[in-house]
C-alpha cells in the first residue's frame, strides 16, 4: 500500500478561511488530492493530501498558517457506482 502525508489545518471558524487557505495553495501550485473539514472548538479543521508534502509543508510554513503533518496509507478505488 502506498503512503502519504496528510496535513491537518486550524483555520478561524469564519466564511472566508477556505478561500483563504485555497487561495494560499492555489497561488503556490499546490495540487490538493483530498480534502475533508469540520467545525471543532471554534475553528474549523481542514484535512488534506496534496501531491507533493515537501512543498506544500514550505507554503503552509512561509504562509503562516497553523497546521499537523502525519503519514497516512493512501488507496486508489475504482471509481464506480455501489
């Protein structure tokens, strides 16, 4: 099974922070994978697999923003109905 790097991100619990951090990866080149999210304690906490840890670990540091990173096993499903 192949592994990955997830990124957990803490984001202000406000409308914008999304599209912030999306704008943040976008304008760096980051490619985003996968991506959950959920309120927790105030804030918001974004879960996301891009294509290349390495920079994406630079963005997130020179940006300043909050976050966790952590290996993870990385399936591949068909994707199909049922």
């Amino acid at each position: 099974m192949a592994r990955d790097i997830e990124f957990t991100v803490f984001l202000p619990d406000h409308p914008e922070s999304l599209a912030e951090l999306a704008e943040i990866l976008g304008n760096a080149a980051v490619n985003i994978e996968g991506l959950q999210g959920a309120p927790y304690e105030g804030r918001w906490v974004m879960q996301l697999v891009t294509e290349n840890a390495e920079h994406t670990i630079n963005v997130l540091n020179n940006a300043g923003v909050t976050f966790t990173a952590k290996e993870v096993l990385k399936l591949n499903l068909a994707h199909r109905p049922g």
